[in-house]
C-alpha cells in the first residue's frame, strides 16, 4: 500500500463517492436520565451522516470558501479525506472547524486517519488560529481516536455547531 497525500481541488469532490463510510459502531456516549454513559447500540452506519449529497456539498463550499482539502490516495482512488473550514470563530481562542474526516471502511487502522489529521494541523497553522474544533461522532471508536491525537473537550462550545447534533462530542486540539 503506497498512499499519496495531496490537495483536493473542487472539481474531485464528488470522487468521495470512491470512499465506504459505512462502519460498525458497538457504543456510542450517550446521555440516559441526565447521566453521561457508553451505551451499546450494535448499529451498522452505511453511508455518510446526514447523507453522500450534505458532505459533498459541505465539501465543495469548504474549498470554494478558502479553506482547506486534503485527500488520501491508493493508486488513483480516493480512500481518505478531511476539511477544514476557513472560518474563524471563538471567544478565547481562535478556533477553526476540522469540518469532515473519512476514511474508507478497509482503510481504517492504518494510519491514514493520524497522517490526514496532522498533514490538515501542519497546513492551517499559517492561518494564524489556534485550535481545531470538531463535532466528533460518538462512537466509541471516533472519540478514542481523536483522544488518541491529543484532542479534548472543547474549552469553548460553540451552541450552533452543538445544535447541529446533540449527540456529537465537542473536542478541540491545540495546534500551537
């Protein structure tokens, strides 16, 4: 396996379709009668959150927007990507959205999720912001993941963002 890591330009969003989101989550975080706890819920997710045509979209508008796409290729198939918004947002610190993350289902555990997220760290840097934000899926498999590059709960939880799925896991990573 010889993956190459490279911009994505708008014209090749629509090449996530190349990527399987689909994956088995076992447990999820999950707040029952007020009380934050992994809860099996033994549920196959075949297709992206929210559908293939919002994170294509969501894609394309992060790249038109200014911000930033990095894919990850096997061959000349797209295997791996991950955005991040130009928008800046925060009360104390200087936050920029890691907007989307994927990996194709027989990508996983292989390290091309880790080289995504710091190649993504590396570029943004120059943007002079602080941290990344991430709406995180909460899957137990997602948060030890990101728990695994150093992420933690969000300082600042912006309340839209929040709204957008309640059972999402607010995190940030310090990129400084």
């Amino acid at each position: 396996m010889n993956i190459e890591y490279r911009l994505l330009e708008v014209y090749e969003c629509d090449r996530m379709r190349e990527i399987n989101p689909a994956r088995f989550i076992k447990r999820a975080w999950r707040s029952v009668d007020g009380v934050k706890q992994w809860v099996e819920i033994n549920w196959i997710d075949d297709d992206y959150p929210e559908g293939y045509k919002n994170h294509l979209n969501g894609l394309q508008k992060t790249i038109e927007g200014g911000g930033f796409a990095i894919g990850a290729f096997d061959d000349k198939a797209l295997v791996g990507f991950a955005s991040i918004n130009r928008d800046v947002f925060g009360n104390k610190s200087k936050y920029v959205l890691l907007d989307q993350m994927f990996v194709d289902n027989k990508y996983q555990g292989k390290g091309i999720g880790k080289r995504l997220f710091r190649l993504s760290a590396e570029n943004v840097k120059e943007w002079g912001v602080d941290k990344f934000y991430i709406c995180a899926c909460s899957s137990e498999d997602t948060l030890a993941f990101y728990k695994s590059l150093g992420c933690v709960d969000a300082a600042e939880i912006n309340q839209k963002l929040l709204e957008n799925d309640e059972n999402d896991i607010q995190l940030e990573y310090d990129l400084r």
